[in-house]
C-alpha cells in the first residue's frame, strides 16, 4: 500500500514537471516566434504611434536602393525616458527597413566618439547615408523623416513667392502670414525666396516653382509676359486667388485652361460644423497624384470658383481636383455686400462647386500634343477617365515628355495662411501641390503627425452641449441634490 502510494507520488510529481517543462517549452517557441516576426499594435485612436505614409514611403525607398542608414543617438544614460521614446520610434522605422541600424552614446562616458562626430551638446542624433550626414537636436517623426528626405536629394530646388502685389508675406507670422508653409518647405529642403518682377524682368532660370499668393491687385503687363515666358519654358506655377480681385490675372490663366468667376462660394455644412459659411468644407477630391488616397477635409476660407474651361486649348489638358459639398452655392460680390447669402438663379451656381483645378501645358517642342477633340472630351469625362488624359503631364524619363509646364490654381488664398495651416488637411494638400510642381511624386502623401494642439472644430449642436452641461446643468443638479437633502432632513428632525 505504502509502495503504490509511493509510486502514485512520484508519478503525479513527474507529470508535473513534465507539465511545468511543456509550459516553458511553449512560452520559449512563441517568444523565439515573436523575436523573428516582430508586429506592433497602435491602438491609439489617432494612431500616434504608427508611421505615417510618407514616412513609410521615404523609407521604403532606401529599402528599394539597399541603401543602410545609421543613427548615432547622444544621449545621457540617466536620461532613460528620453531613450527609450527615441528607440521606440526608430524601432518603426527599422520595422519597414531593416538595413536600419541604430546605437545609443553617453557623450560624456564615450568622449572619444562625441568628439570624432564633433557632438558638443546633447541629446544630438547624426543619421547617416550614402556618405552624408544629418544632425539633429529634437527628434520626433517629422524631423527624422525630413532628415531622410534630405539625405536622398542631391539639389536644392528652389521656390519663387511673386511680391509687389500685396500678396500673403512668407516672412510674416501673423494669422495670414505664410511662416508656417515656408517653414514647412524649408524642412523637405525646398530653397525659398521672394521676387519682384519689376525689377527683374524675368524669372530666375533656377526656379523650380512660382507661386503667387494672394495677389490683391493685378500684376502688370510686363510681369503677366514674364510669367508666360517661364511658362513657355516648362515651369511650374501655383495661384492662390482671391474673390473679386485680379481680373486681369483670372483672365490670363484661362489660356491654360482655368475659367475664374467672380463669385464667392456659400457652404451650408461649414455652418452645420460651426464654422463661418464662407468656409467651404472640401471632403470631394478627384483621382489625381495631388489627392490620391487623399480622404482628409480641407478648408477654404473665402473661396471663389475654380472651373476647367469647356473648350480647352490644343495643348492643355486640365482636370478640377476638389470641389465643395452639394449644399453649397455661388453669391456675386453685390449679394455679399448687401448682407444677403440667398442662392440666386441668375448670379449664381448650385453645388459642388470647384475651388482647385490643375492642367499641365505641352510645349511647342513637344512630341506629346494631344488633338483638340481629345482635349474636350477629357473635361467632360469623369475624374476617374480625365485622369489618365492629365496624369500625361507626369515627369519620367524621357527628355520630351518633360516639356510641360504644370499650373495648380486655388481659389483661396488663406487655406495655406498661418491660421489655417494646421486645420485638418489643408497642409497636406498645399505640400502635396508643392511636391508635384516640382516633379517630386514620391514625396506626395499623409505627412507626420504632430502632437502639437490641433483646432477642434465642434458642431452648433456639440458646442450647445459644451456650454449648457458645465455651466448650467452641473451646478443646477447640485443645487437640486443639496435642496432634496435639506429637505429631508428637515423631515426627518421634525419627526
């Protein structure tokens, strides 16, 4: 008896040990499986901790080249917090491209490295490829991607801003400056620089782009002749318009296919979001690189129409990318002075209405002209068929099919401003126009997210409820629940 007792013990502790072993076996397997296939799950509702596209893409385009990156990262080791947010992010961006390395230096402990890499302060972050070198001080996801944009570009291209006309200022940091998109175009290492036609006379020949921005009076006839002659030889130009201004302007550009009304566009929904009713919401955008995938809402503050003409010229093809909500329409500049926002059928235009348009222009050189009828048809067709007509604008290899010139033309010129910037995806759609001007594609997509404060815009009914819940029906039920217990102790003393 004493024996089976025995035997049944030791049976009972070997299946136990045997059981414990299996679990460890089993937990090994699955951490040797999670090691080798690596996943991370965002389950922040703003996905702040997943790459964005651009990010994504601009890595996967060392990834596609085999080119290794290596990050120096200077920190303190008591500065644990710091490097570990760092490694975190780096992380992601080794999950898509392996090939890239980082490693952590104490600057103090490893002089010798700090003083070979010419680090004298901290936190410093050098990344490195293809034999160049970025060095940065604050390190979050726009800075590291930016950083990799540079090392990839071998020139400088360089952005015109037309003055003289009273158009937004790049060095001015008031509600519509436009500090915050120069700033941002100086981070994808785009060169800019403010020019004055009358004194020139021409556009510099290393001009990659010329935006004007806002104009409040029409250029003159000299600068209007500059512009086309930069044209002529394949530039790339981005208008910002203003309501009821700069006729003369309005009527050039419709030699490269853009039809500018006098009117300016009346959105019910921006008011059903709380907003002003001459800020157009555009949530419709048509199939082009510019918007591709692009599901993000824009603003237009003070937008007038954009329209692609009906009868384009012989060589132009032209295509209207984002257009207003159905519940909107056009008033004339009689109508808005009067106070008076009705629709009115012999001035103005029900919605959608176009408030962007874009069209390349084929030049006399080129091989590429398409036929007049061809041209027609494609305006009428639908986003998805012009596409394919406009997208012949497109750069690749061939020296003829670069000479075109590209024209992006917005019917707001304060989407872009230092107020507006930031709100949902105007800066997106202004950086997204900026990289295919100037023929850079591969940089067109959802840029890094900042955790900075986003402006939160509230329905009429949301902020009802933000002021009524706080400050009336809070201290309200207070009131009530104190009169309720006053009373009842009265009640219960009287008894």
């Amino acid at each position: 008896m004493a024996k089976s007792y025995t035997t049944n013990k030791i049976l009972l502790g070997s299946s136990s040990i045997i059981g414990i072993l299996v679990f460890l076996a089993i937990i090994v397997g699955i951490q040797y499986i999670a090691l080798k296939n690596p996943a991370r799950w965002d389950l922040t509702e703003e996905k702040q901790h997943t790459l964005s596209s651009q990010s994504v893409k601009v890595t996967e385009q060392f990834k596609n080249e085999n080119k290794p990156i290596e990050i120096l990262a200077f920190f303190e080791t008591k500065d644990q917090r710091s490097r570990m947010e760092v490694g975190d992010l780096l992380d992601r961006y080794r999950d898509v491209w392996n090939g890239l390395e980082y490693t952590f230096y104490d600057p103090d402990k490893e002089r010798a490295i700090a003083l070979q890499n010419k680090v004298d302060s901290y936190p410093t972050v050098l990344i490195k490829s293809g034999g160049k070198t970025e060095r940065l001080n604050q390190l979050d996801e726009e800075a590291v991607t930016n950083a990799l944009m540079r090392l990839r570009r071998d020139e400088v291209k360089k952005i015109y801003f037309l003055k003289g006309h009273g158009e937004l200022s790049t060095s001015s940091t008031d509600a519509i400056g436009l500090s915050v998109a120069k700033e941002q175009m100086e981070k994808q290492n785009y060169k800019t620089e403010e020019l004055i036609l009358l004194q020139t006379t021409e556009v510099p020949a290393d001009a990659a782009m010329l935006i004007i921005a806002g104009p409040r009076t029409d250029p003159m006839p000299e600068e209007i002749a500059a512009i086309d002659r930069f044209m002529k030889r394949g530039g790339a130009l981005m208008v910002l318009m203003n309501p009821f201004q700069t006729k003369e302007l309005a009527n050039n550009l419709s030699q490269y296919g853009f039809e500018l009304t006098d009117d300016i566009v009346v959105d019910r929904m921006s008011q059903a979001l709380g907003g002003d009713y001459l800020m157009p919401v555009i949530t419709s955008y048509a199939q082009f690189p510019i918007t591709k995938n692009f599901d993000v809402a824009s603003f237009f503050p003070q937008a007038r129409s954009v329209r692609v003409l009906k009868n384009l010229p012989n060589n132009v093809t032209a295509l209207e990318l984002a257009s207003t909500s159905p519940v909107s329409w056009t008033i004339s500049e009689s109508q808005l002075l009067s106070g008076s926002a009705e629709f009115d059928e012999k001035n103005g235009k029900k919605g959608p209405i176009p408030v962007m348009a874009v069209s390349t222009v084929a030049l006399e050189s080129s091989k590429q002209i398409p036929d007049k009828n061809d041209k027609n048809e494609a305006s009428t067709k639908a986003p998805e068929e012009s596409q394919k007509t406009v997208d012949s604008g497109k750069a690749d290899d061939s020296a003829e099919s670069k000479k075109k010139s590209r024209i992006v033309v917005f019917g707001s010129s304060q989407f872009a401003s230092n107020k507006f910037y930031r709100l949902q995806g105007n800066g997106d759609l202004f950086m997204n126009t900026i990289s295919w001007l100037a023929e850079d594609e591969n940089l067109i997509s959802i840029r890094p997210k900042s955790l900075k404060a986003q402006p939160v815009v509230l329905t009429a009914y949301d902020s009802l409820l933000a002021f009524v819940i706080p400050v009336i029906l809070t201290p309200l039920a207070v009131v009530i629940v104190g009169i309720v217990v006053f009373v009842y102790r009265r009640r219960v003393s009287a008894k």
